[in-house]
C-alpha cells in the first residue's frame, strides 16, 4: 500500500462505465489540476494537497477529484478520508448556493 500512488486510480477509474464515459472520463483526468496527485503516495496525501486541485477548479475538476477520493476509499487504498466530505462543496454552482456535486 505504501507505493500506490492516486495515477493507480485514476487508470482503474478509466476503466469503468461505458466507452462514452471511459473517455469523458480520460479527458477530465488530463487536466492540468491533476498533476501534483498523480505521482503522489496515498499516505502521503494531506488535504491541502486536494485542496490545491479545488482551488480555483470547475466543477468538472471538483467532480472528478471527488470521484477518485471515493474509489480511493472504496478499494482500500486510501486508508481514511484524505478531505472531509463537507470540504467537497463547490461555492460557485450555478444555482448560487453551495451544493455538493
């Protein structure tokens, strides 16, 4: 586990739903925002290191960079939460009021 590092599961999540979505997908995790997870150890994560990626983020990048928390956590490889969930809000959603995407 001390070697895994957030590119792990971000390939796994590429791998999931139909080809549509595999390539939505693939295209969200090319964005720039991502690249100071993607050879980061898990244990290694604190939370200003997701913060980082929301700061500043659309919500296609808030999305996606909860996406690969939660399955993170659902295989294990994560061993606790990384950034609380209520951290997840995005505070410029269209509606005008804080939600959780």
């Amino acid at each position: 586990m001390i070697e895994r590092t957030w590119q792990r599961v971000v390939d796994e999540m590429a791998n999931h739903g139909t080809d549509s979505t595999r390539a939505r997908c693939h295209r969200a995790m090319e964005c720039k925002a991502f690249e100071p997870l993607r050879s980061k150890i898990f244990v290694q994560t604190t939370s200003e290191d997701l913060l980082s990626v929301l700061r500043g983020a659309n919500n296609s990048t808030a999305f996606y960079s909860r996406r690969i928390h939660n399955l993170a956590l659902d295989f294990g490889s994560l061993p606790w939460l990384a950034l609380d969930f209520v951290a997840w809000r995005v505070m410029n959603c269209d509606c005008g009021t804080p939600s959780l995407c």
